[in-house]
C-alpha cells in the first residue's frame, strides 16, 4: 500500500496529465464545430450567391423581354382624337 505522501506525488502527476488530455478534447471539440460552422458558412454564402445571380438574371431577362415588346402608350389615343363620322 502506498504512503500518504506516495500518494500525493501519483495524484499530482497525474494531474497534469489529465488537464493535458482536457485540452487535447476541448481543442478537438472547437476544430470539429469550427469546421463545421466553416462548413454552414461556405454553404450559406454559396446558395445567397445563388440566389442573387437568380435574381440578377430573371431582372435582366424581364428587361430584355420587356424591351422587346412595343410600348403601349399612357394614355389611349381614341381619348384625345375625335371619332370621325360620329356626331355627339
């Protein structure tokens, strides 16, 4: 059986070998969720740069299509000229 102060030296040494292994776990623990918010981070961005060159190329695809369309004017001309062969 050891003696008391056996003991305390096996407790003391022993001490810093766990504190060591706590770090090496936590450490292992934030590259995991680092990486893994890296990951959430590349995939977010990816689909907003998706989604802006959505909608960057429906907007210029509208203004093509609508510019192709002949424009209707604002006010219909058969307000402002007179009907020919109606008396009112």
């Amino acid at each position: 059986m050891l003696g008391m102060p056996q003991l305390d030296a096996q407790l003391r040494a022993a001490e810093p070998q766990e504190a060591a292994d706590e770090s090496i776990r936590l450490v292992r623990q934030f590259s995991s969720t680092h990486a893994s918010l890296a990951s959430d981070v590349a995939l977010t961005s990816m689909a907003l740069e998706g989604y802006a060159f959505h909608l960057t190329t429906r907007a210029v695809g509208e203004r093509a299509l609508n510019s192709s369309k002949p424009r209707q004017p604002a006010i219909s001309n058969s307000i402002l000229l007179p009907q020919h062969g109606r008396q009112s």
